[in-house]
C-alpha cells in the first residue's frame, strides 16, 4: 500500500509543479499558452468571419464552455485524474508482474525517423478515437456522459471542451493497453496534442472552411455540424460523422452523413431533452440516470 500512497502523493505534487510551471513561463513547448492563444485566434476568427451571422459574438454558454476548457484540460487532473490515472498504471503494471510479464512492446517502430513515429500515433490514435467516439453514442451508460458535449444549442470553438470527466476516463483507458504495445521511440507527442486540439477546435467553430477534396480526409465545421444536428435521419439512428480530427473513417466504414452545407442547421439534443444548464447539474445528471436505470431495461441511444 505504501507505494500506492506514494505513488498518489507523487502524482499531485509533480502535476502541481507542472500546472505551475505552465503558468509561470510562457514558451514555444507550453501546452497551457498554446491553448489559450490558439482559442483566442479561432474565437477571432468566429467574430471577424462568422458563418452563422445571426449568432451572437458570445453565444449562449459561451462562458460555461471557457471553464470546461480550464476544467478538463487542467483543474480535473490537479484534482483527481492525475493521481487516479497514475494509481491505475501502477495497478496495471503489478497485475503484468504477477505473470512475469516486464514488456508489454509487441510493436517496435523506434527506428522510424521521429516524424514517423508522430504521424503513425497520430494515425493510430485517431482511428482508436473514432472508434471510442462511437462506442459512446452506442452504448447506453457511455451515452448518458457523452450527452454533456451534444448539450451544446449553439456551436462555437469552446464547444469542443465541453465534455464530462467521464469522457477523458473512458478514452484514456481503452487507448492505453494498444499504445503501450507499441514501442515509439519518443515520450513527448507535443505536436500531435496541439494538432488535434487546433482542429478540433476548427471543427466547432463558427466558420465557413472550404475544404475541397480534403473532406474526405480532414473533419471540419461545416460536415461536423451535422454530428451535432438535433434530428437524426432514420438511417442513422445512433448518429453520424464520429471522426475526431480525420473524416476518412468515417467515409471507410460507412458512417458519414452530409447532405448539404447547412449554417441553420438545429443542434444539440432533442427538445423533449431536459438537460441541465449548469457546470454541477451536467456533471451530476449521467449518474443520476444510470443509477436510476441499472435496475429497469437496458438504455437506448437515439439520440446524435
């Protein structure tokens, strides 16, 4: 028990170091400035070149999403994922020592030159993601947190951080097991986080973005729109367009849907959808109903 202790004490002392050390010096490897100034830049964008002109400048829960994005990319970790996630490793790593496994590498590319290495994670990593992104509308209790992002009635950049904790639990640990089987020869994946999160960004914004043939490849605001449409076709009861940073899945295995470029399209969940407003009611609420739901039929997702 002693070295889980230290490892939970361990975990919120070096992230605390590493949220302060963040804030304190601003530099070129800074995650924290990076995301700040790369929101800044797109929200510029949404107000000089909007594609949705009736939207307001602040549109509704603008600020409520501002505190998501402080929330889960940092507060959460200082406050509980961190320690959690290292405690969950260290559970992981003894489990493999009882069976005298030290390797979990079935995969070695380290002799790839390092921008090979960054764009075969990223490849692989967004596949996996794409993959969790649906599993999430499919599985009923995944759905209930997933809900929390698609509360959204107004799209923006700062729609892409609201999401539950849940969501960052649920990704990291099915993403674990496969890329530790893979023996990358670099531990820091900078480029490829800041990458995602710029396009992630771009596919809520509120802009027009022709992408011409690269929609094929690349998701973007105006096909991602229509994941977030609040009236799902009968084809796709389950929702559509899961693609996190590439669309080519989606057009691979059958589950893109964009009929038309359609700025008034009606997002976020279905009118009848009481869901809360607020930071504590939405963190609450998915609890609340599969709690209430364990006991009775299973869940079924229908909505986007």
């Amino acid at each position: 028990m002693d070295r889980y202790f230290h490892t939970i004490t361990g975990a919120y002392s070096g992230y605390w170091h590493y949220f302060l050390h963040e804030l304190l010096n601003p530099g070129w490897h800074n995650y924290f400035y990076w995301l700040l100034g790369a929101s800044l830049l797109i929200w510029f964008l949404e107000v000089v070149f909007p594609w949705r002109k009736h939207q307001p400048r602040i549109r509704q829960d603008f600020w409520l999403d501002a505190f998501y994005l402080l929330w889960n990319y940092f507060l959460f970790s200082l406050v509980l994922y961190n320690a959690l996630s290292m405690v969950a490793v260290q559970a992981f790593n003894d489990l493999l020592e009882i069976f005298s496994i030290t390797n979990l590498v079935a995969i070695q590319v380290s002799d790839l030159p390092v921008w090979g290495q960054l764009l075969l994670i990223f490849v692989i990593r967004d596949f996996m993601q794409w993959n969790i992104h649906r599993l999430l509308h499919h599985v009923p209790w995944m759905w209930e947190f997933h809900k929390v992002h698609h509360s959204v009635d107004e799209m923006g950049f700062a729609a892409l951080l609201r999401y539950h904790f849940m969501e960052n639990i649920i990704y990291r640990t099915l993403e674990y097991l496969p890329l530790a089987m893979i023996g990358f020869g670099i531990d820091d994946f900078f480029i490829v986080h800041i990458f995602t999160l710029v396009t992630g960004q771009l596919g809520h914004a509120n802009i027009y973005l022709p992408l011409g043939p690269l929609k094929y490849f690349l998701n973007g605001p105006q096909m991602h729109l229509w994941h977030h449409a609040k009236h799902l076709p009968a084809s796709h009861p389950y929702g559509y367009n899961y693609g996190i940073t590439l669309s080519i899945w989606d057009y691979l295995f059958g589950t893109s849907y964009w009929p038309h470029s359609d700025e008034n399209l009606p997002v976020g969940l279905p009118e009848e959808e009481h869901f809360p407003k607020d930071f504590g009611g939405q963190l609450l609420r998915p609890f609340q109903v599969i709690f209430r739901k364990k006991k009775h039929l299973p869940m079924i997702a229908n909505y986007s």
